[in-house]
C-alpha cells in the first residue's frame, strides 16, 4: 500500500561529436528540472572509457546537483568498487553524505563496462569477487566504530577507521546493482541492502529478471540470518519515453534512438539492443521496431501508466520505478517527456488523484440538498439589505 517512488537513471549516455561541458550541463539541467516537477531519486554512473558515458566519479557530479536541487534524493549509479580503496571510497562517501545533508543513496557494483576493467589490468572474472570484498569491508567500517582490518590480493586495511561519521543514520542507504547474473541480489540478500535492477529489458531472463530477483534476495538473507529487505528497497529500471501522442513520441525519438542502440553493440560491449542499427530501415521504422519488442515503452501517459502497472505485476512489487536517462528526443522533448510523466503517471501511483475526485463527486452529489439552502441564505441576505437600505432612505426623507 506504500506510494512508488520515481527518479530518473543517468549513465549518462550522450553520443560522442558533442561538448562534453554541454553535455554535463544538460545533465545537471535535467536534474533540476527532476526536483522541480517532484521526482524523489535521480542516479548517477561511473565510467571511464567509450566516449558515450561521460562521468568519471559520480561523487563529484552528486555534489555539483546537491547545490542547484532541494529535495530530490541523489545516488551514485553505481560506484565501480573493484576500482577503489575501500577505506578511501568509505571517506568519500561520508563527506558526500555532509554535503548532501542525508540526500545520498550509495548504489554499489562490480563494473559494468569491460574497457574500463581492461585499462586497469582487473581480470572480469574477479570483478564480482571484489565487489563483494569492497562492499563488505565498506560496511564494516560504516556500521563499526571498532577499528577494522582486512587484506585481500588487492587491497589492505590496518586499524582503519572513519574519522568523520556518516550525516545519516547509521549511514546512507546502500543498494546493490543487478543486471544478468544473480550476484546482485545474492549481495543484497547478503548484506542487508536495497536492490538497484538495471536489466535493460523487462522481458531479461535469468536471475536478476525481475520475476526471479526477489527470491534470490529473500533466499540469501534467509542464509545470512537476517530478514530481507524490504521490498520498498528495490529499484526497477525501464525504458520510457512520452508524448502527448504515440505518433509524436515515436517522432521524438527519431533523434537517437538509433545511435543509443548502436553505442551497445559497439563500444559499450553488450548484445545489441535492436535489429536494424546499420541503417537499412528509417529512423521511424527503427523507433516503431524497438517500442514493438517490449524494450522500451514509446507512447503516451496513459501506456507508461499500463507499463509501470506490468513491471509491478511481474515482479510482485517495488518501491521505486526508474526511467533510464537517454538523449533518444531533443532536450526540449526530453524535459517534456519528464513533465507529463510527472503530471499524469506519478500522481496516479502516489494516490494523489483519488482524494480531490472523492471530494468533488461528493460536492457534485449533494448540490440540491446543500446549493438550494446556500442559494436562499443569499437571497435573504439581499432582501435584508435592500429592506436595511429602504428603511434609511425614508427616514432621510
């Protein structure tokens, strides 16, 4: 019964041939426009390498949003942890979490793109290894005031300890990402934290699909001898783009789709997301193909409304919904998108529609047992004074 929370998630992706300054302002841009219309979380990544992700520490970005932003809740999406200190990045966070007053969720993963991991010599094979190495260690240190110390095949804590406590209690919100492989809700389960699913599909198999994720989290904690988390922690992600008509949307995203798409086959090192990225349909033809394959929801408020209502239904239930922040329709559209899914599809999942509709039905039904009363006070109170008046005049006469 608990309302779902909304928020956009920014890799960002932005196709290379622009300035990336632009590019970053956009972003920031955005996330303002995200507070103003009342968005509760907006995320943020961390990547090195591509030309297409631009932000190198999420931390930083988060620092520049929480300045020109009020009240929207800012999460690192995510922290590729094998690629730092623990007890540095513990530091960071906890500065970040002052900085932010209380604003910040610190989303963890493994890595996603495997250039980055290549550049630092880290094998994929033992990413998820020490994801799960760093998450613990950063925990030890977020829930201990005890010194902690650990030494690993590729980093070393003596007696470490924060010297600056987190500003939330007893810290930030921790969430795990998902993808493909059930190592995300395995951690999540694990340690007590929130799930951050990032399929690209609704429709993914496997463990981390949104039909099996849940369970793989209440089964670990279980194991760990804890409760699960509870489900208002997990975060799904989907694909969204809206218009004031499916034809209009479908036009919007004529503007990048196709080089989104393409990016994953190429530089990002994923499957690719469609058929047809080379050219040989229209961009028209290429957006209708994607919307059709039950990627990405291109359309109206009332099919994103359809669309959130599915995922829920898949799942069994989720906190809070995440669109994927893409540059797939021209910022003015972009920006319009945000605002007719904040007019129409966040109120309707917030329970905010139904009290005043209650209220104005009520109104609507007792118009002749409480109007025709009102209308006669009125007419009293104009007699009396017409008599009031009347009374006066001859007298001064």
């Amino acid at each position: 019964m608990r309302p779902l929370n909304f928020g956009v998630f920014y890799a960002p992706f932005h196709p290379y041939g622009q300035d990336p300054t632009l590019a970053l302002e956009y972003d920031l841009e955005r996330i303002e426009a995200l507070d103003r219309f009342g968005y509760d979380e907006a995320w943020v990544g961390e990547h090195h390498s591509g030309g297409y992700e631009l932000v190198g520490s999420p931390e930083i970005f988060i620092a520049a949003a929480a300045q020109r932003t009020r009240n929207i809740r800012l999460g690192t999406g995510v922290v590729s942890m094998p690629y730092h200190h623990p007890w540095l990045l513990a530091d960071r966070i906890c500065l970040l979490d002052h900085l932010t007053r209380g604003r910040l969720i610190f989303g963890t993963g493994p890595g996603a793109l495997p250039t980055d991991a290549y550049v630092l010599g880290i094998d994929p094979v033992d990413q998820r290894r020490r994801h799960e190495e760093a998450l613990e260690a950063v925990l030890a240190l977020f829930r201990s005031e005890e010194p902690v110390t650990r030494e690993t095949d590729w980093f070393t804590m003596r007696e470490a300890r924060l010297q600056v406590r987190p500003y939330q209690w007893p810290h930030p919100e921790v969430a795990v990402a998902a993808m493909v492989s059930p190592s995300g809700p395995r951690l999540a389960g694990k340690f007590g934290a929130s799930l951050l699913s990032l399929s690209m599909s609704a429709a993914a198999e496997g463990f981390a699909a949104i039909g099996n994720a849940w369970g793989v989290v209440e089964e670990q904690a279980a194991k760990a001898g804890r409760p699960a988390p509870d489900r208002s922690t997990w975060r799904v992600l989907g694909q969204v783009h809206i218009a004031e008509t499916r034809e209009q949307a479908v036009q919007d995203c004529t503007y990048g789709l196709r080089d989104f798409a393409n990016y994953f086959g190429g530089g990002a090192g994923f499957v690719p997301l469609a058929e047809g990225g080379s050219g040989e349909v229209s961009e028209t033809e290429f957006v209708e193909q994607y919307a059709a394959s039950g990627r990405a929801l291109i359309g109206t408020p009332d099919d994103a409304i359809a669309y959130v209502e599915k995922l829920l239904d898949q799942s069994g239930g989720f906190g809070t919904f995440l669109m994927l922040g893409h540059d797939w329709a021209s910022p003015a559209a972009t920006i319009e998108s945000y605002r007719l899914f904040a007019r129409h599809v966040i109120p309707h999942f917030k329970g905010r529609l139904a009290a005043p509709k209650t209220s104005h039905d009520w109104a609507v039904a007792k118009r002749e047992e409480i109007f025709g009363r009102a209308g006669e006070a009125v007419v009293n109170a104009i007699k009396s004074h017409a008599a009031e008046a009347g009374g006066r005049e001859r007298e001064g006469a």
